[in-house]
C-alpha cells in the first residue's frame, strides 16, 4: 500500500484494532509525539467545472497527529472527532517505514480495512444500480 | 409611564432553560443521536449543509439538541466550530471525482452512463403511509427501498452489482463542449486564492469563488424561494438542469512528509449543473450556454437547484434588475443564522427603544391637537 493511501485506511479501520496496534508496536518503539493530536478544521475546497474556479466549499472536521520515530515521521489526518485514531494512525504510519517487525501485520490489518470499504461501497452500488433507466422505443 | 430601570428575571429564565433541556431527554421514547443519521438523513444533511460543517456525529447532537429545528442545529454547528484550529485547506476535488449514487439529466434524454434515479421520491405519489405507525419486527423494511448514504441501508434483493468504471458517468456538460454550445473547459484551474468569508468579511462586488461559498452556506427555504422567484418571472431564471448528481466527493490534502496527494475519505454531495441559454448576441461569438453551478452537502436537492438557479442569475452579463441577480441583495438575506438571529432578535426586550417611539408619538399627537385646536 502506497504510504498516501494509508490515511483513508486508518480513517476506514477499526478504531479499537488500530489503537490495539499501535500499543503493539509501542511495546519495543520508541515514538516522540510532534503534533497534536489536535481536533481541528479542514476546509474542503471544490473546483468549480465551467471555470474550473477553486472554491471553499465546507469545513469538516478532521483529527491530526505526527509522530517522530529516529529519523523517520509518522503522520495520520482522519476524518471526524478521533484524536486516538490519529495519534494510533502516525504510530503505525512511522512503524511501516521504519519497517517495524510487526509491519507485515499492520498492512494486512489496512488492506482488510480498505477491503470492507470497497465492500460496503460496492453493496451500496448494488441497491441504485438497479434504478438505471433503460428507455424502450414505442414509436 | 416613565422608564426606570429594572432587573430580574433570572430566576425565570433558568426555568425556562430547564424546559428546554428536559424537552429532549424527559421523555419516555428519548431520541438517541445514533438514530438521527439514519432516520432524519435529510434533516441532518440540511444542518451541516447550513451549518457550514460535515460532521454526523455533530450534526446528530445539533438535531436534537435542538428539537428539530434546523436553522437553531446549524445556528449550534457554526457556534462550536469557532471553538476549532483551522488545521488547512484541501485540495479542490472535482465532480469528475464523485462515486456517484444517482444521477439525471432533464435536458438530455440519451446520457453517456445513462439515466441512474438513485433514491429519489420524484416519481412516487405523495401520500402518507399509514403503515409507518404500526409497531414492526425490527428487520421488517417500510417500503423495500434501498438506503444510499443511511447506515440502516436494506440489503439489495439481486446479487452485488459489478461497480461501474471511473468514467462511467462523464459531465453531462461535456456534451454541450463537445458540440460546441458551451465554452471549451479551461487546461488549468484558476490560480487565484479562493476568498474565505469564514476569515474575511464580504465586500462588494465580490469574487465568484466567495459567492459559491455563502450559497453553499445558505439557507435551503431562501435560497428556494429566491430561485423559485427568479423562475416565476422576476429575473428570467428558467435554465434546464444539464445534471443533477449525488454520489461521495472525495476529500483529498497533501501529504505533509511526502507532498502527494493524499484521500483520507469522502464527503457525501449534491451537485446540480443548470444550464443557462441565450448568451449568444449578434454583436459576438460567445458561446450559446453558461452555466450556474449549485453544489451542498449530503441529499438536498432542492437547495442544489435553487443554488444552481441563483449562481446561473448572479452570473448574467445583460442584468434584469431582479433581486436575484444583485448579488448584495442575495448573499446579505440568505444566511440562517445571520436571518434569523436579525428577525429572532425582536423578541428580547425592547422596552427603551418602544418608550422612545410612544414619546415621540404622544408629542406629535400634542401637535396635531393643538394645531386642530388653532384652526
């Protein structure tokens, strides 16, 4: 999994899987916490399509956390009001690039996650797809 | 009757503070916030929309914190987000980029991805069906429906359908492109900042990108009165809905340690594309078609028109002189929360100032006495 896809996957798994996680990889890594976690605002911007004219569209609200482990970072923005979520997320997130041992799990644990996403998208696909209209001729 | 200054009531308006926050929790059969999502969607999707925040779980509290009442949640949604650090800006996300849960074009029979109804009450008869208030078994559905965004969606009768193609559902307004109606897409979006009215105040004229966002803002009942205004005759506003969208726009930051682009989730739209005509003149070559761009939070359509239809009007070279085309006029009256703080306001004591008015009637009085009394 490439490292951008990972912060929709900590914001798709389980809460109390990627905090059990995190403590795991705790147990025998060291991690200082840079930022946050902080509950905050992400203002989405949209692109208008005539004029492709950026536009602030609405805020919602986002958790966000950065962890340093030696030389390398770990970071996590998730949507919604979780600080543990994130301060989890960027644990994870340096554990994969230090290649933790534990790593191998971590992203077994994320692809699952994206996995039920694309599960939940596709049942959620499944109950309008049979609203297509299909046009018959009569004339 | 003289004015003399007074104070009191404390301990009364405490009472009254306590019949509010008993109204939702002193009760047999009490709300839980869980069940707002999934039960009162479009009421919570109106709430973040006017509140100018996508949070559920917010959204949830907002609703029933406030019994309700929409414009009063957005009003609660738009006072806690000033408690929050903006933490920055996402990248601008396209419709292109929407997973589309519904989609039509009332202008265009024949679609490239074709005509998908999604969850729509549009072609139901409008009656009330008495069997919502009889008790079910829980796993009993009312109608068979399946939910799009709800999270107590039925589980579809058919096998999971194959997902469609990236591009299955192109622009509707790529047709007119194509066909020359409607001015070519520009290769690169417009640089300029995008104006911030959560940061600056307004200032007129104002620039299209802050006029999107007070309408994406805007309150649904104004904004369809205004549109609705507009068609009927008072500003010429009947365009054609090119398409008309739901589906999750994805909400996309950059990275902070590597700089790419990053999606860390989805946030469920509305967009309405309205199709504007009779742009073309003699005097140039201007394309036939505009079009006004109408984009909210969640399933609220009416409001995507409304704001698609007042977008459309704001945008007119050749103004009428209708309300909906003034800008000022427009963006100052469709705010929630600044309206109805303005009109609510009336009901605080106006003791002073209605005193002033009755002494400077009793004097105006005295006049036109005594000039009657003069002959």
């Amino acid at each position: 999994m490439e490292r951008e896809s990972r912060l929709e996957a900590f914001g798709l798994a389980d809460e109390a899987t990627l905090v059990g996680m995190a403590d795991d990889v705790l147990e025998d890594f060291e991690v200082e916490v840079t930022r946050g976690p902080t509950v905050g605002l992400l203002m989405v911007r949209v692109e208008e399509p005539s004029e492709r004219l950026p536009f602030n569209f609405t805020e919602v609200t986002v958790s966000e956390a950065e962890v340093a482990a030696g030389d390398h970072r770990g970071y996590a923005m998730v949507m919604g009001k979780s600080p543990d979520r994130a301060v989890a997320g960027a644990v994870l997130d340096a554990a994969l690039e230090a290649q933790h041992p534990l790593s191998p799990r971590i992203e077994t644990m994320l692809s699952d996650a994206v996995a039920a996403g694309e599960a939940e998208w596709q049942r959620r696909w499944s109950t309008v797809a049979p609203t297509l209209v299909r046009f018959e001729d009569v004339t | 009757m003289g004015y003399s200054s007074v104070r009191g009531g404390l301990e009364a308006i405490g009472h009254a503070e306590q019949l509010i926050a008993g109204a939702v929790t002193d009760t047999d059969h009490e709300v839980g916030v869980e069940q707002v999502p999934g039960h009162l969607e479009l009421l919570l999707d109106q709430v973040m929309g006017e509140g100018g925040l996508y949070d559920p779980q917010l959204g949830a509290l907002a609703v029933k914190q406030a019994e309700g009442d929409p414009l009063e949640a957005g009003f609660l949604l738009r006072a806690y987000r000033t408690t929050l650090p903006r933490l920055g800006y996402s990248v601008p996300s396209s419709g292109r980029d929407t997973r589309v849960l519904r989609r039509i074009s009332s202008a265009f029979r024949d679609i490239p991805g074709g005509q998908l109804l999604g969850k729509t009450r549009d072609y139901t008869q409008r009656l009330i069906d008495f069997g919502l208030g009889q008790k079910r078994a829980p796993s009993e559905g009312s109608n068979g429906t399946g939910e799009v965004n709800g999270a107590h969606a039925t589980q579809p009768a058919e096998p999971l359908a194959p997902l469609p193609d990236e591009d299955e559902f192109p622009l509707v307004i790529d047709v007119l492109r194509a066909e020359g109606y409607m001015a070519p897409e520009p290769s690169e979006p417009v640089e300029d900042e995008p104006f911030d009215v959560t940061r600056e105040p307004l200032r007129f004229p104002t620039r299209r990108s802050a006029r999107l966002q007070v309408l994406a803002r805007g309150e649904t009942g104004a904004m369809l009165s205004l549109a609705y205004a507009g068609m009927r005759g008072y500003g010429g506003a009947h365009g054609y809905i090119g398409e008309l969208r739901q589906g999750d726009l994805p909400v996309v930051i950059s990275h902070p340690v590597t700089g790419k682009h990053a999606r860390i989730g989805r946030v469920p739209v509305t967009e309405s594309y309205q199709v504007v005509g009779g742009q073309a003149t003699k005097a140039d070559e201007r394309p036939d078609y505009t079009m006004g761009y109408g984009i909210v939070t969640g399933r609220n359509e009416r409001k995507a028109i409304s704001m698609s239809i007042i977008d459309g009007s704001l945008k007119k070279e050749h103004k009428t002189g209708a309300s909906i085309e003034d800008e000022e006029y427009v963006l100052h009256h469709i705010d929630a929360v600044e309206a109805m703080g303005f009109v609510e306001h009336l009901k605080l004591p106006h003791y002073v100032d209605f005193q002033a008015s009755l002494q400077r009637t009793n004097s105006v009085r005295k006049l036109v006495q005594a000039a009657r009394s003069n002959g």
